[in-house]
C-alpha cells in the first residue's frame, strides 16, 4: 500500500508548480543541450572504401518506360482496397479496364491502369567494348509490348556488329546481339511482372536477379499460368531458360563487367517484396552512376555506401549522377524525412539527377525548388510532366552521345544548390564528416570546385 | 470520503491478494502468457494482418496502428483515471464474474475509443477546425489539388495523416495521462472528489497537455505533409532558420524524434508502476507532491539515458546514421527503434507483473529490482525475436528489419493492449481465481 500525499496548502501547491517548472526547464536544457554532442562523439565517423570495378568510358541510358501506373488515384485505391501498403501484391486485384487515364491498345487514354519500369543502357568501354542491357521489365505484357515497339534502338555511336536499326523491341528480339543481360532490381509488380514481352522473344537471356525473392517471384520465371494468382499480369507463358544470376550477399559489391557492380541490399519493402539490386556504373574520369529501379534502400543510403566502399568517393567526389526512380513521394504523399532527403542530397554534390518513375511529382519540383541539377525530358507517351526524364528520353555522358536534345530547363537552377549545401552542413554527424565536407566546399582536398558546374564535361552551352 | 479511504480497485485487488493464480507459478503464469500470445495473433488475423484471407487488414499500416494505440489510452482511461467508473460501476468491478465484467468493460472501451476518435475528433474538431482530424475533410481537401499535381492527397493518404495525427495524441496522451495516478496517486484531487469526477477532472487536465504538447511536438510534422509546407499555421520557417524547431537537436525534421522519446518515458511509467513496484523513489520520498515530482523527474531522465545509450549502440553497430537517409541508416529510423526496444521491453514487464506475480519477491528489494529488470530485458529480446523471426509467417509482415511502413511497436502494443484486457478487465480469468467473489468486500 502506498502513503498518501495529505491536504494541500496552497503554498505547497505553489512550491510544487515552480518545484515542477525549474525541473522541467532543467531537464529539457539538459536534453537539448547534450544531444547533439552526444549524437556527434559517440556514433563513429564515416569510413571510406577501397573496392574498385574498372570503369566505362561513355554512358547512354534510355528510358523506356518509367510510369509504372497512370492514375495514382486509381492506384491507391487498389491498394487500400487490398489492404494497405503492406498487402501482398499476388492478391491485390489491380484494375485493368476502363480506367480514364489508363491505357489500352485500342484507346491511349482509357483502359488499364498499369504500365511498367524498364530502362535500357547503353556502355562503351573499355577499349572497343560496348555491353547493352536492360534494367527491369516492366508490368502489364501489352503495355510493354507497345512502349518497347514505340521507342527507337539508340545507333548512334554503336559498334556496327551490334547496331541494330528499328524499335528496342526489335533488340528485344536479337537475343544476344540485342542485349547482353538484364538486371531485374527488384520483383515489384511494376518492374518484374512484365517478363513474358521479353521471354517470349528471347527466353535464354542472362539474368541478374536479388537472392532475396519471394517464392511467387521465382516461381514466375519458370512460368505461371493466367489466373494462378488473383492479382492480374501476374503469370508468364514463356518460362526463363538461360543463365540466372542470384545476388545473395548483401552489401557485398559484385562486378559483373568493367564498371558495372550490382549490390544487393536485403530490405523489406511494401506490398510483401524483399530486396533490390542496385547497379552502379563507373564512368572513367567522371565518377559513379546508380542507376536505379526503385532505390527502395534510399539515395543517400546508395551514395553514402558508395563512399564507405568504391575507392576515391567523396562528397563531392567521384559522385557523378543518379538514375531511375528514387521512391521518395510515388503515391503523392509526403513526409518530413522526404524533406531531410532532400536538404541533404546537395552535400553529395552529383552532377546530374536524372529521377523519374517512383521519386514522383512533389519531390522532383522540390528538388529542382532547392537547385538539384535535375535533367528534364519531353513528357511524350504518357509521362505527364517535363520535369524529368520520361518515356523515351535519354541522358549521356558524355552528353554529345545523346540522339535527342536534352531538356536543361530544370539544370539551370542549379546555381542556387551551394546555399543550400551551405544549411545542411550544420547537421552532419560527426565532426569528421564535417571536415571532409568543408575540405570539398572551400575548394581544398580532395576536389578542387572550379566552377558551379564542375567533374563532368557537360553542354556547357546549352546550360 | 476521505484521501486514506480512497483506494482505486486495481490497487486494492493487488495488495489485498483479490485474485491469486489457479495453479501454482511458473505454471500458471506460462499458460496465462502463451494463452496471451495467441489471443494476440488471433485478433491480430483478423484486425491487422494485411496477407488475412478473412478479415479487415487494418494494418495499412497507419490506420491500424491509430486505434493499437487508442485502444491502450482507453484502457488506460478506464482502469487508472477513471478506476472502473466511466460508463461503469466501480462496484461491479468488485462484485462481477470476470467473465462478465471484462466482456463488458471491454465493449465500453471500444465505444469510448470509436466515440473519441469519430466524434470527438472527426465529427467535431477535423470537420470544424483542423482537417487533419477528419478523415472526411482531408479527402476532400486533397481532392482540391488534381491528381499528378503536388498537393493532391489520395484518399488513402489522407486516412493515413489523419491516423497520424490521431495516433500523435494518443502516444502523448498514453504518457500523460497515467502520471498522475501513479506518480502523483491521484494528488492533489485524491480524497476531494469521487469518482467518476475525479477522472474526469484528471481527463481534462491530462488532455489540457496533451494538447498542449501536441501542437509544440507533433503540429510542425503535420505542417510538413502537404504541398507546399503550412508555414502560416505551424512554425516551419523564418528568414534564418528552416525546418522544425527539434530540427538542429535531432538531424530530422520528422516527428517520430518525439513520438521515440515520448514512448520511452511512457513505458518508463509502467516499468516504474510495474515490476519496479514505485521503486525506488516511493521509498525515498514519502510525501505527495515531492514524492510525484521526484518519481516522473527520475524515471523521466532514467527514460532519456536508455534512449541515448540505445541510439548511440544503434550506431556503434549498424554505423553513423546520416542526414536525409531512410531507414536503418536514416535518423527518424534510429529513433522510431529505439523506441520500438522500450515497448518490447514493457512487453516482457508487463507479462512478469500480470501473470508472474512480480516475481521474485523473495530476496532484498534492490535485488528484487534487478532480477526483474534482467527478466524483462530478456522477454523484451524474447519478444524482438519473435516479432522478426516469427512475424512474416503469424503476422503477415514482410521479412527483414527495416521496412519505413512497418512498425514493431504496432505488434508490441497489440499484445500489451491484450495484457492489459486480461488484467485489468477480465482479472486474468480463467487462469487466476477471482477470490473477491468468494470474500465479498466493501
């Protein structure tokens, strides 16, 4: 039994009051005063890698695909429907006629709400080496079949025993010749479901795929009938025949040409999908590319891992650009860690941002808001927007490579990116951080900023 | 009615051994926690778990997660604020079969968790006054802006902030609103009032700050969900400073930084009224206000060191977390689990205290207290394995340690929202006898 407290003067009440207050105030001093020298002394600083994969000379990557789903509306309402976020996406019935907005083949604007990711790249080097390969295959079979056929193989600059004139479907259909292996990132509906377009043209083709996938996944690629899974586009009639490639370990970079490495990162991921694949690309003198199906882990993750790992990363350094979707806002939501996303990605000082698919609308305008050197596209075949890389567009390194003007009108705005590096800088960690950070914004080592546009060699002029 | 004569029944059905265990312990207390586990995974199915063939996949994860923790507060409500007298007789707490009382008690907390959430706050203060309190309202705000442009809100989004907002309350309230029955017993009220007033006047006075609190805490994360930032009605900018006022202090502008800590000190509460039995600052300060005053000031920076010494263990293993980044590397991340260790750990207290008797009772009290404190660490890692070893198979969660939409704590809550039904509501029948039906008490 506990002693209780008597009848209470109003003296002691009032004692109590400023009692509770002076401790309150002290408490609170006390635990914002020693947070951030506790955040800062105790967390050890960041490492820096040795790892290194060779490195390509030049760099073309087209985007065939990257809306994954035309109404978002629509989308969302499947999945709450289903269940929320979490939901399997085997069992979510996902709409597929009659949506106003969608896609059909007989009506461009009514139909099916789901489209499909995949991106093709394009590396020269080193020496007379040029690898093609594709990244994910997208979703709904038809919509692939068209998108792939609508788009033009890139012959520009291609060796002549690999140039292949006509349609990416029609490299599609080389086998070989066409693409040399697809990396599939991840098995979300919108990047992975998509497989019959390909192996029913070209069954044998090489494949990298994350260890990490469910057994629905797997199970897909040795063919699955219509109507075995309640979510529909979730079957394949031409089952996968040629080499698979499993990235099991995670975080452990594997090389799978001259400045090509694919790293698996084992984290769960909505709708009940396990892993991704991030490949990064070294181009020679210029730095590392991610080029990304969904960045489930997290850009900055991706880039700082990049720098924990690959020799001669830094802020600032070696760090050339990103590609493909960056799931920060895909269902045009938002939160305040999208926002730490983005005050912080300046600091990383990427030349270009080339992010599409899942980064989605309000974070792409945020990021051109802060200055980020984001490349614009056409907004053509049923991307809405011109603030990035769409349906059809392309971005080189170097930038002559490419066979499409690029869009610039965002990159301009990049000038303003040094202030905004100038707020982050107060919440980096560790002291250490800070030092290399500062070393790279005032000029010193270990890169030296020329210009507001410095590493890469881009279009000057058209900036 | 007099202060000494005012003993609130939990109080009074422990010290005075009202319910003691139908088989001998640890026997008792094993079946009574298993039986606790599967009742847990069997409402989990069917209201949470979002791969259920048959149920209502509330775990989205959001929606789910505002009535986990609504429910908890309500609890709380009905056992400690309003000891037994919020829609219900504090005599039939002391006269009832547990069976009917819990069936009851239960049925009344779900009716006063569904009237706070869809009257109180949808019907009056999100259709009248802040819209992210309105399922309604927020829809059609978001419908406002057309899709594909920012500032659109999906209908799914805007249930999701607005089971944000609510459950944003509910932690605060989850914190405060126990504190003054444990810490302060009930001071400066106890003797004064009866009840149901004086649960009601600790109510209001609970809420008064809670409400306070949220809109310092919780108000700026709200501002930052819509497109562009709320800035004339939450404090996001100034012509020198951007961001969140916790901003600097935390590396984030998330409000999770303050849910963690807000969930550190609650659960601090019930291992201090739990299996720390009011030790041991009940020992040391006899009287009210100083008693009450020391104890939350104690368990209060007792609740900060874990959750630094956690944070910084988080990055001596899985290294320094960084600016802007999501997830295990990510700040909000770090403190969300932090947080989310507290409430595996109230899981392994709380089932030491309900169907252990508080064992052991048999040494010196500081010694006691440590074995204790050993126990629920070690449940709250029996629990951590569980949730992700066992979870993608009974909970329908997807493998692996750090999903941005997945949150232990929801599983963690869950189960003690079950630990606390058996106990408070249902005496833990049938696995304890309910002696007070045999000895009638006045």
């Amino acid at each position: 039994m506990h002693v209780h407290g008597g009848g209470v003067s109003r003296r002691t009440l009032l004692k109590s009051i400023i009692a509770g207050a002076a401790m309150g105030y002290f408490g609170s001093m006390v635990f914002s005063g020693l947070a951030t020298p506790i955040r800062e002394r105790i967390i050890p600083p960041r490492t820096h890698g040795s790892y290194e994969f060779g490195a390509v000379d030049k760099l073309r990557i087209t985007a065939i695909s990257e809306t994954s789903w035309f109404v978002n509306d629509v989308f969302m309402d499947d999945i709450k429907k289903a269940g929320g976020l979490l939901t399997n996406q085997y069992e979510i019935p996902w709409s597929v006629t009659g949506v106003i907005g969608g896609w059909s083949k007989e009506n461009p604007d009514v139909g099916s709400n789901e489209g499909g990711y995949t991106a093709l790249i394009e590396m020269w080097g080193p020496g007379d080496k040029y690898t093609r390969w594709l990244l994910d295959w997208g979703w709904n079979q038809e919509w692939m079949e068209y998108i792939y056929s609508q788009i033009p193989a890139p012959t520009k600059d291609v060796p002549d025993e690999r140039k292949i004139k006509g349609s990416i479907l029609d490299l599609i259909k080389a086998g070989k010749k066409g693409i040399d292996f697809i990396i599939i990132s991840h098995e979300h509906i919108d990047h992975y479901w998509g497989m019959d377009t390909v192996l029913k043209y070209y069954p044998n083709t090489e494949l990298w795929l994350p260890g990490t996938m469910y057994a629905e996944s797997r199970k897909l690629l040795d063919g699955v009938p219509k109507g075995t899974f309640k979510a529909p586009y979730a079957w394949n009639e031409h089952p996968h025949t040629g080499p698979r490639y499993w990235v099991t370990e995670p975080l452990k970079p594997q090389k799978i040409t001259d400045g090509l490495a694919v790293v698996l990162y084992d984290i769960p991921i909505i709708l009940r999908v396990r892993g991704e694949v991030i490949p990064y690309v070294w181009v020679k003198d210029k730095g590392v590319v991610t080029i990304t199906g969904c960045t489930h882990p997290g850009i900055i993750y991706e880039l700082e891992y990049a720098i924990r790992t690959f020799k001669d990363v830094d802020y600032g350094k070696n760090i050339l650009g990103v590609y493909g979707g960056l799931h920060i806002s895909p269902f045009e939501e938002w939160d305040p860690d999208k926002d730490d996303l983005v005050l912080a990605l300046p600091k990383y000082g990427a030349e270009f941002i080339g992010a599409n698919h899942c980064t989605g609308y309000i974070t792409v305008g945020k990021m051109i808001e802060a200055g980020l050197p984001v490349i614009g596209g056409r907004a053509q075949l049923k991307t809405k927007k011109t603030w990035y890389l769409g349906n059809g567009d392309q971005f080189s390194v170097p930038t002559e490579l490419n066979e499409q003007p690029i869009n610039w009108e965002y990159y301009k705005t990049r000038k303003k990116v040094l202030s905004q590096i100038e707020k982050a800088l107060p919440n980096l960690v560790h002291p250490d951080d800070k030092k290399a950070f500062m070393k790279w914004y005032l000029g010193e080592e270990p890169v030296k900023v020329e210009t507001e546009f410095t590493v890469m060699q881009l279009d000057t002029d058209e900036v | 009615m007099s202060h000494e004569e005012y003993v609130p029944w939990l109080e009074k059905r422990n010290s005075e051994r009202l319910i003691v265990p139908r088989w001998r312990q640890p026997i008792t207390g094993i079946i009574a926690t298993a039986s606790a586990l599967i009742i847990a995974l069997v409402t989990w199915y069917f209201l949470f778990n979002p791969q259920a063939k048959i149920g209502l996949r509330l775990y989205t994860p959001l929606y789910g997660y505002m009535y986990d923790r609504w429910l908890l507060i309500c609890c709380i409500w009905m056992a400690y604020v309003f000891d037994y007298t919020l829609l219900f007789k504090r005599k039939w707490a002391e006269t009832w079969h547990p069976l009917k009382k819990g069936l009851a008690l239960t049925l009344i907390t779900v009716g006063v968790m569904l009237f706070t959430i869809y009257v109180v706050f949808d019907l009056i203060l999100g259709r009248l006054g802040i819209p992210y309190f309105s399922f309604k309202t927020l829809k059609e705000v978001g419908e406002l802006v057309p899709t594909g442009t920012p500032g659109h809100i999906t209908e799914f989004y805007a249930r999701e902030y607005v089971s944000l907002a609510l459950l944003m309350v509910a932690a605060i309230a989850s914190w405060l609103s126990p504190a003054i029955p444990v810490y302060f017993e009930y001071w400066p009220w106890r003797g004064k009032l009866k009840q149901p007033v004086l649960g009601a006047t600790i109510l209001l006075v609970t809420m008064f700050f809670t409400f306070y609190l949220f809109f310092v805490l919780m108000h700026p994360h709200m501002g930052i969900l819509y497109v562009p930032w709320q800035v004339f009605t939450a404090k996001l900018m100034t012509p020198e400073e951007i961001g969140t006022w916790w901003y600097e202090i935390a590396g984030t502008l998330h409000g999770n930084f303050n849910v963690a800590w807000i969930m550190a000190m609650t659960c601090t509460v019930w291992y201090f009224e739990s299996i720390w039995e009011r030790q041991p600052f009940f020992t040391v300060i006899r009287k009210q206000p100083w008693r009450g005053l020391v104890s939350f000031i104690g368990t209060t920076l007792f609740a900060l060191g874990v959750f630094w010494a956690l944070f910084a263990l988080f990055g001596t293993v899985l290294g320094a977390p960084t600016e802007g980044a999501f997830r295990r590397a990510g700040y909000m991340w770090r403190y969300l689990h932090v947080a989310e260790w507290f409430i595996f750990w109230l899981c392994g207290a709380l089932t030491l205290s309900f169907f252990f008797d508080n064992w052991p009772k048999k040494w010196s009290t500081p010694v006691n207290w440590v074995v204790r404190n050993v126990l629920m660490v070690l449940g709250g890692l029996a629990m951590a394995w569980f949730y992700y070893e066992l979870g993608p198979k009974l909970l329908g969660t997807t493998m692996g340690l750090d999903q941005p939409e997945q949150y232990p704590m929801v599983w963690g809550i869950w189960y003690v929202n079950i630990l606390l039904l058996m106990n408070w509501f249902f005496d833990n029948w049938p696995f304890y006898k309910p002696r007070y039906l045999e000895k009638p008490t006045s």
